[in-house]
C-alpha cells in the first residue's frame, strides 16, 4: 500500500508545482512592481516621458510601440497564414506536396527568433531604408515598420496550424452538398468553410497575436530602441519587451528597475488574457464537435 | 464570372502560399552562403579574440549553450514527467482540467518575463549573473512543454492495457512506472527533443541570467556563454569580423536544431504508439 501512497505523493508534487508556480510567477512580479505602481499610479501607462536620470517613467511610448507592432504584423500575417492552411488542408489536402509544404511551415516556427533579428538587421532594414526614401523620412532603416515585417514572417505558422486543422474538421457531406449544387471551390470556402471554421481561425490569430506581444529579440535588433513617442511606423520606437531587454541590466536605481518589472507584469498580464481566450475558444471548438 | 473568381481565388491561396516560404529560403540560405565561409574547426574549438582583431572562435558559445540546456534539462525533465503524470491521473476531473489551463497559460509567458523571473529568485540572492539562473530560466519555458507532451502520450495507451497489468495483480504504481511509461516512451521523448530544440536557441531570459562570458566557464555559480547569445552581440557589433562570426554562430545553431527535430521526427514515425 505505501507504493500507491508514494506514488500519489510523488504526482501531487507535479500539481503543486504547476500551482505554485504560476502563482508565484505573478506575486513576484506584482511585489517587484509595487514600488513603480505607488509612485506613479495609472500615470504610468499614460505619460509618455521615460527618464532614468531624473527617475520619472512612463511606458505610453513603449505600449504604443507594442500594439502597433503587434496589430500590423497580425494584418500582414493574415493573408498568408489562411492562404497556407487553405493551401494544405484544402486545396492540396493529404497530397506529398502538402506534406512538405506543412514541414516547411514549421520550420519557419522553429528559427530562433534572435536569428530572425539577424536576417532582419542585414536583409530587412536596407528593404526599408528604401521605403523610407520614398517617403522622404530619415531613412534609419531599424524601425517599427521593420520589426513588424520580421514579426509578420514569424507568427505565420501559428495562425496556420490552427487553422488548418479546423479547416480539415469541417465536415465532408456539408462541402458535397454545396458542391452538388453548383458551388464552385471558392464559394465553398467562403460559404461552407469560414462560417464552420471560423471561431478556429480566430483563436489561432489570437495566439499568433499573444505571440507577437511577447517576442523580444527579432523586435530588439531591428526596431531601433528609441525612447521617444514614434510619431508614424516609419520612425524607431521600443515594445514593452524590447526595452525590458535593453534596461534591465543597466537599471540603477531600485525604481528603474521596478518600473521595467511592471512592464513585465502587463505584458503578463496580456498575453495570459489573450492565451486564456484562445484557449476557451479552441475547447469549445472541441466540444462542439 | 463564377469560373473566373474561383480561378482568380486558388491563384491567389497558392500565390500568398508560396510567398510564405521566400522568408524561410532567404533566411537558410544566407545562414549557409555568409555562414560556411566563417566555420571551421578553429572556429569551433577557439575561444573569442578581442574587439576588431581578426580569427578566434565561438567555442565558449558552444560549451555555454550545450551545458545551459544539460542543466535545464536536469531541471525540467523530471518535474515536467511528475506534472505530466499528475495531469494525466486527474485528466477527468476539475483539478486537472484547471491545471492544465494553468499549464497553457505558463507555455505562453514571454521569455523575457522569464527571464526576469529568474533574475529575481537567483541572480539578485546570488549577488551575481549565473549559468544556474540561465539554466534555470529555460527549465521554466521547457517544464511546460514535457508536462503537456506527457500527458497526451499517457492518454493515447489503451485502459485495457493497464486493466490487463492490474488483473494480473500487479499494483497500480508499478503499472504506471513499468507498463505505461515504457509504452509511451517514444511521446515523451520527442516532447523533450521538441524541447531542447526549444530552448537551445532561446536568448530573451539569458540576457540577464547568464549574461554572457568571453572565457570558457564550466562553473554552474558563474555567468557563461551561448550560441544566441553571441549571434545578439555580434550582430549589434561595428566590428565587421564579429558580424561574420554572428552568422557562424547561427549556422552551427540552426544545423543543431533541425537536428535535434529531424531526430524526433524520426523517433516519432519508428515509435508511434499503435494497439
């Protein structure tokens, strides 16, 4: 009998583990921000001058430069992450070519985003600089236009794999009634297989943006770490992840680095809110099926 | 009409698919092309030379990186099994099934909130930057990966097969450790490769953990090296030789980590759990 107990003692401590760590995962970063917050109070994520020196911080520029990273790169993506499932789970489903079109798609999930920095910095930014030309802005090539081009390239898989697999649950008599009267492909897919795939869809977006929120180095390396208020997407900026990487080990004062734990604390915050939803969403899916 | 925007629909589906993958060409051959000029067996087995002197290697890159995920791995695998075991057991019931959302959620912690979790609970007690607090720091974004992996390998082995174990009295811990866990080795052995290859290119929670170390470090008190990292120096650098070396440093990189995942998917076609 003391097996049986060992071996329930044993398990219990790997769900306590799971418990206690998220657990303790938030306390620290709340206690750690707790300084920033009484100071600064909701000042914090509204003001927009950030000064080490003169210890006055506040992240709008940062949480500006988060969203629109974020919310560019996830139009960009759209397109070409519902081409991708379209592609494999549709048009050429169960084919060789889709195979090793799906395998390809992976791997772009799984180039370590610090060598998506790299690529980007030599390969992204000159691409850039010449837009800027164009437009007739300083052309600094690093910028959040920049890191929303390398961000758009990484959260395809996300999006794709998701969606690609509810697109493959949509059921077969519901395309074969369609099909049976007059439909062509096309309208199949935009009568039959986004209405039935669509909360699917959304949730793989919406992991694909909890992504994007979070990543730090790609966006560190091309983005161009200026504290200022980007006026336009053509101009440098910071997300709340870039610039936690850039000060952290440079914070001095225990404010500084207070406040950059509370930008930690929000973009936690953030993603387990978007990651909570998705979550939701796909179970339902399951559910329902 | 009809005709022509279904046409018009699939060339646009294949077009923007395709499109997808000149990024990922782009990215392996300027790895290969900038990247095969820089490796050779010096390169690897030398360590660092100074800022704008030309030659020296990556070796404390290498060694940073190898130990970093052995230690992490040390960490994580045999919690991650416990967790995964523990998620399993309690799959139909509301414990687990919370449990397992508390999982998902840790999944999708940026890492570079990881890293400033690690900072707080090792870096800041120690006093110092450490090999152990990067190790630890990729423990948490690895224990979340193995716990899930095992838990869905465990749910794929048939109730008859334990029901059979236990009639022939064999106690239920034992079942578990010697029926089940063997039968689904093969899952969880490719959550840990998924894993490691996870992890191995991770640099967001090393920048303040382990920081970096230009001399060969096998200290785990010690601030150490690692191939992401040297690749996020470098290519910051002016120096044009580190630069070259940024892409050096990735190509060794990307080569270990589709080797790591060709591996798995090998294990995963000979080892497939089939009753």
């Amino acid at each position: 009998m003391s097996g049986t107990r060992l071996y329930k003692n044993a398990i219990n401590i790997g769900g306590a583990l799971i418990f206690g760590l998220l657990l303790s995962i938030f306390i620290t970063l709340f206690v750690n921000s707790l300084p920033s917050i009484r100071k600064y109070g909701f000042d914090f994520i509204t003001s927009s001058i950030w000064d080490p020196v003169f210890e006055k911080f506040g992240a709008f520029p940062f949480i500006l430069g988060t969203i629109l990273t974020s919310f560019i790169s996830l139009i960009i993506s759209i397109p070409f992450s519902l081409s991708v499932s379209l592609f494999v789970a549709e048009y050429y489903e169960n084919t060789f070519f889709s195979k090793i079109f799906e395998t390809l798609v992976d791997l772009l999930a799984g180039i370590p985003s610090v060598i998506y920095g790299l690529w980007g910095f030599f390969y992204v930014t000159p691409i850039v600089r010449n837009i800027q030309i164009k437009f007739s802005v300083p052309p600094t090539g690093v910028s959040i236009l920049a890191a929303s081009l390398i961000l758009s390239i990484m959260i395809i898989p996300y999006a794709s794999s998701i969606a690609k697999e509810v697109i493959k649950l949509v059921p077969i008599d519901l395309k074969e009634a369609g099909y049976s009267l007059g439909a062509t492909r096309y309208e199949i897919i935009k009568n039959v297989i986004f209405p039935y795939a669509k909360s699917g869809i959304f949730a793989g977006i919406l992991l694909s943006l909890g992504r994007a929120l979070g990543e730090t180095m790609a966006v560190t390396m091309v983005i161009g770490n200026s504290i200022q208020l980007p006026k336009n997407i053509f101009q440098p900026g910071n997300t709340i992840a870039s610039i936690i990487a850039n000060e952290f080990t440079e914070a001095v004062g225990e404010l500084h680095l207070s406040a950059l734990i509370e930008l930690g604390l929000i973009l936690f915050l953030i993603t387990l809110i978007i990651n909570l939803f998705a979550n939701f969403i796909i179970k339902k899916q399951e559910l329902g099926i | 009409m009809k005709i022509f925007k279904d046409r018009l629909f699939k060339f646009f589906v294949i077009f923007f698919a395709f499109l997808t993958l000149l990024p990922l060409f782009s990215i392996i051959f300027m790895i290969f092309k900038n990247g095969i000029s820089v490796v050779n067996l010096k390169f690897l087995i030398s360590l660092p030379k100074p800022p704008g002197e030309t030659g020296g290697g990556v070796l404390n890159g290498i060694i940073g990186t190898l130990l970093l995920v052995f230690f992490a791995s040390l960490i994580a695998i045999p919690l991650g099994l416990l967790a995964g075991i523990f998620l399993y057991e309690y799959r139909d019931k509301k414990v687990g099934e919370v449990l397992t959302t508390f999982v998902d959620i840790t999944q999708g912690i940026p890492s570079i909130v990881v890293g400033i979790i690690s900072y707080l609970w090792i870096v800041k007690k120690m006093g110092h930057f450490s090999l152990i607090s990067g190790s630890f720091a990729l423990s948490l974004i690895f224990l979340p990966i193995i716990a899930k992996s095992t838990k869905e390998t465990l749910k794929m082995i048939p109730i008859y097969i334990i029901e059979a174990s236990l009639s022939l009295g064999i106690s239920y811990p034992r079942t578990i450790l010697k029926v089940v866990l063997p039968s689904s080795i093969g899952g969880i052995l490719s959550g840990i490769l998924l894993g490691i290859s996870r992890i191995s290119g991770e640099t967001a929670p090393l920048l303040f953990t382990a920081f970096g170390n230009p001399f060969l470090n096998f200290n785990i008190l010690k601030p150490v090296s690692s191939l992401p990292h040297l690749i996020f120096v470098y290519t910051l650098s002016p120096y044009d030789n580190w630069r070259k070396h940024a892409w050096g440093c990735s190509l060794i990189l990307i080569i270990f980590v589709l080797m790591v995942s060709s591996f798995n998917k090998f294990l995963l076609k000979k080892w497939k759990i089939k009753f």
